[in-house]
C-alpha cells in the first residue's frame, strides 16, 4: 500500500478579529496582548445607569477630566494581559519563596539586634495599611476608569498591592508574631509621625476622577514611598546595619515598583501628548499630590532614618521629578 503525505498551505481569511484590526491599522497579525486589550471596553446598549450616579453611563469617559480620542492609546509597554501578568508574578512569587526559606533556615533574622529588629517593624509594618489603600485605590480606577488598556493593568495593580500588604504581614509575622501586626495597626491609627500619610491615603480614597486618582496613587505618593523606604531605608540603611534578610523578603517591593513605572509613565506621557489642556491637568494633579505626599512622608522619614531623612525624601521627589520631565510634564 503506498500513503501519499502532502502538505497543503491553508491561508488564513484574517489574521485577527475586526476590532481588533481597526485599532491596528488592518488586518495584521497581533499580539496576545492587543486581542486580550483593543476592543474590550463595552461602549453601547447598556441596560440602566447607575441608580446611585445616574448622571453617567456604567461606563462612561466623562467620569475624567482627561479627554482623549482613543482610550486605547494608554498602552502598557509590560504588554500584560491575564496570562502574561500571572505568569510574571509566578515567577516573583517562586523568587520570594526562595527567600523566605533561605532566610527561615539560616535564622538570618535573629542575628539582628534588637534594636534594628524594633526599627525595621516600627517602620514597615504601619505600611500595611498604606498598601492596603493603594489596593482599593486601584481597584476604584479599575471600576470608574475607561478603556480596558488603563482599567485592565490597574486591576492588576490593585492585586499586586494586596500582595505587598501579605509580604509585609509575613515579614511582621517572621520576626515577630500577631501582635507584632496588632501593633502596627496602632502606630498607624495613633502615633503622630504616621497621621499625615494616613490622612492622605483617607483623603484618595474619595477622589471621583479616576486619572486623578491615578496620578495621586500611582505616580505621586508610591513614587516617593517605595524609593524612600525600600531604597534608603530598607536597602541603604536596614541591610547595612545587618538586616541583609529584611532586603531579601522586601525584594519584591522595589523590583515591582521599577517595573510598574514604566506603565504609570507611559499612560501619563500617553495621556499628556494628546492636548494641552490634559498636560496642564496632569502637571497640577501631579505637583498638588506630591507635594502633599512629600509633606506626609518628612516625619515617616525622619522616624526612620534621623536627620538624613530629610535629604533621602528630597531625593525621591527629585526622582519623581525627572520621571516627570521625561513625561513631558516638567514643573
């Protein structure tokens, strides 16, 4: 018997779906990440409004003051859809569990001194919280936000901050136990040095625009904590003075943080380039929360690092400012 094997090239009628197509200029071969992203945002035959704001649609773009032709032009450069966000943080996760063995099994954390030990909980425990508000704060962006390309990552945003609040809690719980968060709960909602910044992360929680809450969260207040505290704190002061583990089970924050700048600067830069109007915007929101930002954060830096916490703040503002400038928003 002889089998005659041929191949046979089929040619594809389209190479992606019809939405998506028209957000890439054709038909075109796209990526996971434009057929998981362009297209998705429901536009039209809503059912009601919402009862308790019926002046906007479930989805609206009026919600914001920024106003832009196409909302997918806020594009994450990550190119995190679902599948490749869950996939990187897999992989962080794994990275972190790591960690915490090594540290575990070497008994790292109790060759700090005891001071060392008090300072490091004084400082990153009251944080919890903080990531607790940026979580629902990202989370408020996501259900009042429009455009799957801004709404989507900010979802996952919200998630990954809810995972900095877990590091935190397993970090207190390691070199300490429950009470050790019980406690950190109560310098949050007493102690003097923490009621600016806990005052502020209150006050987001209340801001109706979404861009605007993004900038306040995202870019003003995060862009100063994260460098101050897991850079000069945590990396330049704690793991110097012999606290190498706590940098170890903190590596997730400053990896993270870098990596979501780049999609925060890109759907400002983004977000600005389309008008005037929306550069003047986003430079006020910008400046006005991160000043208030800076003024909540001096007595945190002060309780952590003495007087040279003045000069580490003043060095993330500037950092923040340089992210700005190349923003297009310089002050």
């Amino acid at each position: 018997m002889n089998i005659d094997l041929q191949a046979r090239e089929i040619t594809p009628l389209r190479h992606t779906y019809s939405h998506v197509a028209r957000q890439i200029g054709g038909d075109k071969v796209a990526s996971r990440y434009q057929e998981a992203t362009f297209g998705a945002q429901p536009m039209a035959n809503f059912h009601y409004r919402p009862t308790w704001d019926p002046a906007f649609e479930l989805f609206d773009k009026r919600r914001s003051r920024i106003v832009l032709a196409d909302w997918y032009v806020l594009k994450d450069p990550r190119q995190f859809y679902y599948a490749t966000w869950t996939m990187t943080r897999a992989k962080q996760q794994d990275a972190m569990e790591s960690n915490f063995q090594f540290v575990e099994q070497r008994g790292m954390l109790s060759l700090m001194s005891d001071a060392l030990r008090d300072k490091t909980l004084e400082i990153l425990m009251p944080l919890r919280h903080a990531a607790w508000g940026a979580n629902m704060n990202n989370a408020a962006i996501c259900a009042y936000g429009y455009g799957t390309a801004f709404t989507a990552p900010a979802m996952f945003h919200a998630m990954d901050n809810l995972g900095v609040a877990q590091y935190l809690t397993r970090l207190g719980l390691a070199m300490g136990d429950a009470q050790t968060l019980d406690d950190g709960k109560q310098r949050w909602m007493e102690a003097p040095e923490w009621q600016g910044l806990r005052r502020l992360v209150e006050d987001t929680l209340v801001i109706e625009d979404p861009f605007e809450l993004f900038v306040a969260q995202n870019l003003a207040i995060d862009g100063l904590l994260y460098p101050l505290v897991y850079g000069s704190f945590v990396d330049d002061h704690v793991a110097l003075q012999g606290g190498t583990a706590v940098a170890m089970l903190t590596s997730f924050m400053p990896e993270w943080h870098a990596e979501s700048a780049r999609w925060i600067d890109a759907v400002v830069k983004a977000a600005g380039a389309e008008s005037g109007a929306n550069r003047d915007l986003l430079r006020g929101w910008a400046g006005q929360w991160a000043d208030r930002a800076q003024a909540a954060l001096s007595p945190v830096a002060r309780l952590a690092l003495g007087e040279p916490g003045e000069a580490a703040l003043t060095e993330a503002r500037e950092q923040l400012q340089t992210r700005l400038d190349k923003a297009g928003l310089k002050a």
